[in-house]
C-alpha cells in the first residue's frame, strides 16, 4: 500500500506538494507560517492518500489548530 499525505489549496484548487508522512507536512506548514503568518494556511486542506484514496486529515480552522501544536505539545500562539 503506498500512503502519502497531499497539501490542497482550497482557494485556487491546486495541489501545493505531497509529503512522505504527516509531520513532514505539517513541518512545511509550520515553516510557511513561520514566514508568512497563519493567513498564508488557513484555506489549506491535508490529504491522506492510502492506495490512491484520499481521506481528509484536516483543513482551514483545524489544521492551523494542528500546526501549532509544537512536537512537544505545546501551544504556539495563533492571534
């Protein structure tokens, strides 16, 4: 079974890259925030990919609310 996990830009419609694991993307999502403030992740969707099927992880309010989860559990603050 081939699993990979997909960031979706929900405003354009557009696959933004695909990701070996969940926390290689959400590493990418923090970086962009990191950069670029929350607005540049909120209209974002993550995708699961198991043998071609995708299922939802999360998008826009709740994957920002993923994000900023540090790996240690920590809040980082959004606002």
């Amino acid at each position: 079974m081939d699993v990979f996990f997909e960031l979706f830009d929900l405003a354009s419609g557009n696959v933004i890259d695909d990701f070996s694991t969940e926390e290689d993307a959400l590493e990418a999502l923090r970086a962009a925030q990191r950069d670029h403030g929350t607005e540049a992740i909120k209209d974002v969707a993550l995708l699961r990919f198991d043998s071609g099927h995708p299922t939802l992880v999360a998008m826009e309010h709740d994957l920002v609310e993923r994000v900023t989860e540090s790996s240690h559990g920590e809040r980082i603050r959004v606002g």
